[in-house]
C-alpha cells in the first residue's frame, strides 16, 4: 500500500456527544460525526423517543430535542447498538422522573457491569435497578456530591459529567479517566456555559446549571483508534504511508512500543484539530524489521495504551522478530479472538482467556474467516488478511462497520484489494 489518508473523527466521541447534546434545549450542530454503525443505530434511538435530528452536509449532524417520550421507542435499534445507549441516561434523567431501558447490545467479549454508572447516578440522587430484560431508573430530586467512580470507565465519567452538569452546585468526579473522549465531552458542556475543572485529569468538578438552551456549534476531533489502525496496516504491509491528523497526545505511549520494537516512522510537527484543543501530528510509517518487546503490552487507563489500541499489536507483533506477550485483563474474552489469526498463519498461543504469545515474524496467507461479534478483534482480522498471500474471503462485517466509516474503500485508495459482496 502506498500514499496518504486522512483521520476521521472519533467514533467515540461522537456517540458520546450526540447523547451529550440532548442536555441541551437549543440547537446542537456537530460537525466531523461518524458515520458508522453505532451512529445510525443511535440516530434511531434518540429520533424514536423525541428528538429531531438530520444529517447536514456530509458529516454533520443537526440535534434539538422536542417532546421526549419513551412509549414509541426503538427496542430494536437500542438492542442492536453498542453501550452507547447508557449514555442517555445522564440527559434523560433530566427529562423524566422515571423511565425503563433495554439492555444494551454491542461486542461480545465477556461481562461487562454498568456499576461505575449506577453507583455513580446514586450519589447524584438517581436509582437505577437493573432487571432481566431493563433497566428502571428514577428519582425524586438531585443532589451535587464527592464521589469516586467504581472504576475506571470512559463512559461512566462521560455519563456522569452530562447528568451533574444540569445539578446546580459541585460536583466532583474523582478517578475519572482523561480519555480523549471524556475531555471532548467536557470541552462541549463547557462550550454550553457549564464550568468544569480539572479536565485532562483524574479529577472533575463541575459546577451544575439550572438550564442549558443555546444554539452551538462543535467539531469534534479526530480518531486515535482509527489512527492506529491504519498505523498497523501500513506496519503489516510493510508499506510507506502518511495517517493524517493523528491526536498524538493520545497515541505517544503506543509510538514509544512501536519505536522500541524498530518501526521506521516520521512525524510531523503538532498542529491543533478543529476544536482548537487536541493535538495533531500527521505520521509517516515506513518499512521496517520489528523485534518482540522483551516486556508484555497491555492496556491501561490514559496515558496508558488505550484499551481499544492493544488488539491492533496482535498482527503488528506476528511481524516482529521473537515472542510477544500480550496481557488484555479488562475484557473477559477478547484475547480467544485473537487466535483467528492462526487460521491466517499466524502463531499464537493463548495461555489464558486473557493473555496470547504472538511468535513471529509469520508469512501469512489468505483464508476464510467469519467475524466474530466483536468490533477491534474483526479489524485486527481485516488487517492481517491485508498482508496474507492470495485470496482472503471475510464474513458478517456489520462488526467493522460499527466503528468504522468506508473503511474498505478508504483502505482500497490506499492499493488494497477489497471487494465487498453482499451474503
């Protein structure tokens, strides 16, 4: 592959923002939304219970909520998108007194809680019971409080930011990650007059409006997890090409890995993105002989390597000289994904549900593979298939789409080969 493309803007944090902007009674507008899966089935949802919404122009979006109400909702939308869904509970809250919602659907990796959600909206003064088929979440008043966040989560922080933001008096969000789209989040409620300190640390605090109304306007910054996936494709390919508009403040810890292990890259000096806050830098990736870390890899809070980047070190590591340990602790069973690789050529041992030994380099060669149910482990499979001699045939793709915009024509204007059939 050969030549230059272009970041798009962060999958999670449009769906982030686009449950974000409901807080707001006015006029929403943002621009660089993707245009994915998880979007439009998103779309659906906030259309079905009230809200007016139309694309405008290529990739924007225009929001304004009208009547909100629950009795037509999309259970099917809702069941088929991702755990963005959770997201509308922080501006629903503030709409309804009480309200049922569906399960949310998404990748199926293992089990994954919504406590850091539910404890979370229990010291904001909102109960969320969760029974077999929904959620019941109501409240008689709010309050402002001091809390911790039971873990670690990007959307629980996200959440939980929206909701106190219509709480008048301080709130503080201790042990919030300061993920890219956590501060994009925050950026926007703080465009819409709501006060915010502490942003791009571990600690939030917010002081709450009585009412949010205002016609805005927000672009929304680029993708660090597209960036790295068209990093490792360039890296798999043994290619030269130029990833446009990467936000570096949000990839420096997996460029330090990739540097370690021998990758030939340049990169430019820093510009600022659209929303004149995060940092850009376009990287060049050139070919390269790669070596295995002698330390494992694995994810961590930011500034750690984000939890959606480790996977796209499993193809980029069957390339590397030596034996690669890859620890993936936060998902219950992404790491068995992983192993689809070996149907490639690849050689990857799994020691546990959540550790892989990744031994190459490996030639890979093509084969037929079905995706699996789930979003960064279906891509990571797409990429290896990029670097395998012959013919690979990859089945049920709606979990590429989910997270990732034209991505095969996008990688075609690159001199990939994809042909897309409808089954």
């Amino acid at each position: 592959m050969t030549g230059s493309i272009v970041t798009n803007g962060a999958q999670n944090s449009s769906v982030a923002l686009i449950a974000a902007s409901l807080i707001n009674k006015g006029t929403t507008i943002l621009h660089n939304v993707s245009k994915i899966e998880d979007v439009f089935r998103l779309i659906e949802i906030i259309k079905s219970i009230g809200v007016n919404v139309e694309w405008i122009g290529d990739n924007s979006l225009k929001i304004k909520p009208q009547e909100i109400n629950l009795d037509n909702l999309d259970y099917e939308a809702a069941q088929r998108a991702g755990r963005s869904t959770i997201l509308l509970f922080g501006p629903l809250i503030h709409y309804l007194d009480q309200f049922e919602w569906p399960h949310a659907g998404g990748c199926k990796m293992g089990e994954r809680t919504i406590a850091a959600h539910r404890y979370g909206l229990e010291k904001l003064g909102v109960d969320v019971e969760t029974k077999e088929d929904c959620y019941v979440v109501s409240h008689t008043s709010f309050n402002g409080a001091d809390f911790s966040l039971y873990e670690a989560s990007d959307t629980a922080a996200e959440n939980l930011s929206v909701a106190a933001s219509l709480i008048p008096g301080k709130t503080i969000i201790r042990f919030a990650p300061p993920n890219y789209q956590v501060q994009e989040v925050c950026f926007f409620l703080e465009d819409l007059g709501v006060q915010i300190q502490g942003i791009g640390s571990t600690t939030l605090e917010i002081q709450g409006v009585k009412d949010i109304n205002k016609d805005i306007e927000y672009t929304i910054a680029e993708d660090p997890i597209e960036s790295m996936m068209f990093i490792a494709a360039g890296i798999v390919t043994n290619s030269t090409i130029t990833i446009e508009r990467c936000p570096i403040d949000f990839l420096r810890l997996e460029m330090l890995k990739l540097d370690i292990m021998g990758l030939n890259y340049e990169m430019s000096d820093e510009y600022v993105s659209k929303n004149n806050r995060t940092k850009l830098v376009d990287i060049t990736i050139q070919p390269s002989t790669l070596k295995a870390l002698n330390d494992k890899i694995h994810a961590l809070p930011y500034p750690g390597i984000n939890s959606d980047n480790l996977p796209f070190f499993v193809p980029i590591a069957t390339q590397a000289q030596g034996t690669t340990l890859i620890h993936d602790w936060m998902w219950e069973n992404r790491a068995i994904y992983f192993t689809e690789l070996n149907r490639l050529g690849a050689e990857i041992k799994l020691a546990d549900p959540h550790r892989v030994f990744i031994t190459g380099p490996s030639k890979l060669k093509g084969a037929r593979i079905v995706c699996p149910p789930a979003l960064r482990p279906s891509m990571i499979i797409l990429i290896a298939m990029l670097a395998a001699e012959g013919e690979s045939i990859l089945h049920s793709v709606y979990s590429i789409n989910r997270g990732y915009e034209n991505i095969f024509e996008r990688l075609n204007s690159l001199g990939a080969k994809i042909k897309t059939i409808h089954e």
